[in-house]
C-alpha cells in the first residue's frame, strides 16, 4: 500500500465528515442523498464492480478467487447459524427477533465495503471483494428475507427477480469477461473506470449525510441493540479473524474477508423491516448505530490485524 491503512481509513473519515457538514450546512438535503444513493448502487458501483474483473486471465487469480468464494460460504454459513441461535441467547421473544439476525448476517459489504477495500488494499483486491460479495447478495434477498417476514404478518416476497441487481448482474457479466479475456474498446473501457472511480467519494458523503440526518435521541435504543451493534461490528470480524487464520490464509487475502465482515449492517435491514412492518424503528437504531461506530472500529480492525499480521 502507498498509504498506511490508518492514513486510508483518515481519508474516507475525512470524506465521511464532508458529507456530514454539507448537510449541516444546507448545501446537500435529504432528498439529494436519496438521489446518490440510487445513483452509488445502481451506476458507479456496478461500474466499479465491473472494473475490477477488468484483469487478464491467469490460474493464480482464478485460484484466489475460489478460496474466497470458499471462505464467503462458510463465514456466511457461520453468520446465518450465529443468528438463528442469538434471539435464544438475548432472551428476544418478539418480533424484533428477525432484524437483529438479519443484521448479523447481512452486512453494508457492497456499499460501504468495496470503497473501504479500494483505499485499504488497493483496486486490485475489488476483484476479490466483488467474488466475496455474492453470497450476501443471495442471502439478502432469500433466507434473510425469510427471517425477517416469518415474524411479521406478511408472506415473503421472494423471487428470482429481487436477486437480479445491477450489481449482481455486473458481477457476473465481468467474471465470464475475465474467464475468456473479452476485450472492451479503450474509450469504453476508461470510461467504466472513471465512473467506478466516483463510488468512493460518492459513497462516503452518502454516508456522512446519513448520520448528519440521523436523530441522535432515537438512535438510543435497547441494551440487545447495542449488543447486536458489538457482535457486528466486532465479534463476528474477530471470530473471522481467527478461522482465516488457522485455515492458513495470510496476507491481503486473510485482512479482505474480515474487513468485509467489519461493516455495519446493511441498509436493506431498514428496507426489509419496512416492507414486513417489523421493528423498523430498531432497525433504523441499528443500521445507524453500526455505520456511525463503524468509524471507529474499523480503523480499530485494520490497524491490530497489520500490527499482528
């Protein structure tokens, strides 16, 4: 890196905290962060995604690759059996039971996670993030979803179609490009990067405008939110830690899955408690809670696992 990681993690605060004060300052509203947002999943970040796959062919890579993909399934198999057993742990008998497993396994890894991998280990682990990602992207819209809507009184809507995202969709148009090394004309090709090149400022306002917008007095919730908020945020990336580790993985391929699973929790928490009615306003306290305290804990992360590692 070019940068040590407690510089890069200074940088996206910084652009975080730019977010933060162009609300404060009436220069951004809300209806505009709406607006980015949208614009952040649905164009940059495909881009970005599709960007990232924009490598030559090589076995090595395509190797790499499958041990992430082999690691994703199995730390997001751990998240899912974490979950069903937590509620029975915290003692939850309500139907708030689904949001805080939702938010055990479903993490902000796309939005937040690439711009944060970019700035830590360079552009050329989105690659691999981006193969990590598609586990989450399944489980957000199917066995997550499920969680969340059996507590309510509304059937899953689930269907093959929820899963068809333009990330997705890029994620798989850029890994068939790399198997058989599809080339793309120049101006086409720097004109992807450019506009992926955007997610991460983009991303990071997005996010500062958020919390500038969040009610401080309402974020205040429950003891078993602020629970749920350390097993996200600190936990479930040590227990990572320590899988990857003894498995044997080292390096920026050990550092990638745990900083994946260092992110808040998604904001599809929010959404799917909205869709099901089911605790929205506790999922609103914990997506809030964990995207303003991961400003925190993930430098706190990434500076032990280099310190360590």
């Amino acid at each position: 890196m070019d940068t040590p990681a407690a510089g890069q993690v200074l940088i996206l605060l910084f652009l975080m905290t730019l977010g933060f004060l162009s609300f404060k300052l009436k220069i951004t509203n809300k209806e505009g962060a709406a607006y980015f947002s949208s614009f952040v999943l649905k164009v940059t970040l495909p881009c970005l995604i599709l960007s990232s796959f924009r490598r030559p062919f090589s076995r090595e890579l395509l190797g790499e690759a499958g041990t992430t993909l082999i690691a994703a399934f199995a730390i997001y198999t751990f998240a899912i059996l974490f979950s069903l057993a937590y509620p029975h742990i915290m003692g939850m008998k309500g139907p708030e039971r689904g949001i805080h497993r939702y938010a055990l396994i479903v993490s902000n890894a796309g939005f937040i996670g690439f711009p944060v991998v970019e700035a830590i280990l360079g552009p050329l682990y989105l690659f691999h993030a981006s193969v990590y990602n598609v586990p989450s992207n399944i489980l957000a819209f199917s066995i997550g979803a499920w969680l969340v809507a059996k507590e309510g009184n509304k059937p899953p809507a689930l269907s093959l179609k929820i899963l068809i995202t333009p990330a997705m969709v890029c994620t798989v148009i850029g890994f068939v490009m790399f198997l058989f090394s599809v080339p793309l004309p120049d101006p086409l090709e720097q004109g992807i990067k450019l506009m992926g090149s955007m997610t991460t400022p983009l991303s990071m306002a997005v996010i500062g405008i958020s919390i500038a917008q969040s009610d401080i007095r309402k974020m205040l919730g429950r003891l078993r939110v602020y629970v749920t908020v350390l097993m996200r945020l600190l936990l479930l990336p040590a227990l990572t830690f320590l899988a990857c580790y003894l498995s044997g993985l080292r390096g920026s391929l050990l550092l990638l899955p745990v900083l994946l699973t260092a992110m808040p929790a998604g904001s599809t928490t929010s959404i799917m408690a909205s869709v099901y009615d089911v605790a929205a306003e506790e999922a609103g306290s914990i997506v809030a809670l964990t995207t303003l305290m991961s400003a925190l804990t993930i430098p706190l992360i990434v500076i032990v696992i280099h310190y360590f590692v």
